[in-house]
C-alpha cells in the first residue's frame, strides 16, 4: 500500500484602513496634565493587541485616560494606555 503525503499552504492577509480627521491627532488630557495623542477604541485594541470590549472596560474602571467628543466618539489617551 502507497501513503501519498499532501501539503496545504493557507495565507491570510488583512488590510486594516484608520480614517480619521487630523483634529483628534492630538490634545490635552486633564489627568496627564500634557498635550497627548488620542486614538479611537479600535485604534487602541489594535495597538494593545486586546478587544475593543476590553478597551471599554478598562474605560469603565477608570484605568486608561479618555474624552468623549459632542458626538459620541471616544478617544483614548494614548500615554495611559501604555502605562
């Protein structure tokens, strides 16, 4: 009897586009006292390789810096996100 071997390659590929107004670039978080950069959930789940959820948690338990603009966008203080 004959066992043929056969190998199966899988590539996946991902293209991750951020649009965004230079105005949310950077500004000024009370509780760090310094002009920072704010990046949006997504953006800062991308950059801590955690869930968006988890981002809003960490939110909610007040241990990462934020500012909610006039219509409902949250943006994370990126300092407090990496400390």
């Amino acid at each position: 009897m004959r066992t043929r071997k056969t190998t199966i390659t899988v590539e996946a590929h991902q293209l991750l586009v951020v649009r965004r107004g230079v105005r949310f670039a950077e500004d000024w978080c009370t509780q760090c006292g310094q002009r920072v950069r704010l990046v949006t959930v997504d953006e800062a789940a991308l950059l801590t390789s955690d869930s968006t959820r988890k981002i809003c948690r960490s939110v909610e338990e007040g241990r990462v810096h934020f500012k909610e603009t006039g219509d409902g966008l949250l943006l994370i203080c990126l300092n407090s996100l990496t400390q």
